[in-house]
C-alpha cells in the first residue's frame, strides 16, 4: 500500500501532468499550418510527456514501472486531452520534435511554437 506522502507526490505530478497537456492543446490551437492531427499522433504526444514525467518524478527509466504509470495516465487524460488535440492542426517537424524531446517541458516551449 502506498504511504500518503507517496500518494500525495504522484497526484501533485498527475496535476502537472494535465496542465501541460492541456498547454500542448492550447498551443495546437494556434498552429496554422500541417495538417489536422490524427487520434494516433495525439496518444504519442500524451505518451511522450507522460513517459518524461514520470521518468523525472520516479528518477528511474524502468521501462515495466513507467509503461504501467503511462497507461494509467493516458486513461485518467483521454476523454480531454484527445478531443481537444484531434483535429488540431500539427506539423511533421513538431512531431519529430515531440519524439526526440529530453523533458516535457521541452516539448511545450519548443515544439510547439
């Protein structure tokens, strides 16, 4: 059973999650060029920034431990994040950028932009 202080730290980088997510939407909104991005491009962006952060909060790159941690952070994220992002329009180079990100905040102060 986790402690509360545990407990505690993974909601508060869960909120820091969805904020940049929802960051990510916004700056997709003011994207004029590319094309409209599919459901797929938009899980890989949520994947990706969800695998940075989690990577950063737990220190460690286990990939069984992160990968568990993203699927349950893409669930708790999908009925948003993927609606406000299909569609969107996006970039071939914003997407190659998204892939090659070291951190998440990364992807949000330079991919998009």
């Amino acid at each position: 059973m986790r402690s509360l202080g545990s407990l505690r730290h993974s909601l508060i980088g869960l909120s820091r999650l969805v904020c940049l997510v929802c960051l990510l939407c916004l700056l997709l909104t003011v994207v004029g060029c590319g094309h409209p991005a599919s459901d797929k491009e938009c899980q890989e962006i949520v994947e990706r920034i969800a695998t940075l952060e989690l990577e950063k909060a737990a220190g460690t790159s286990d990939a069984k431990v992160v990968g568990t941690q993203v699927d349950e952070t893409k669930k708790a994220l999908a009925p948003n994040t993927l609606k406000d992002c299909v569609g969107k329009r996006i970039t071939e180079r914003a997407m190659q950028c998204v892939r090659s990100a070291k951190t998440s905040s990364q992807i949000v102060d330079d991919c998009f932009k």
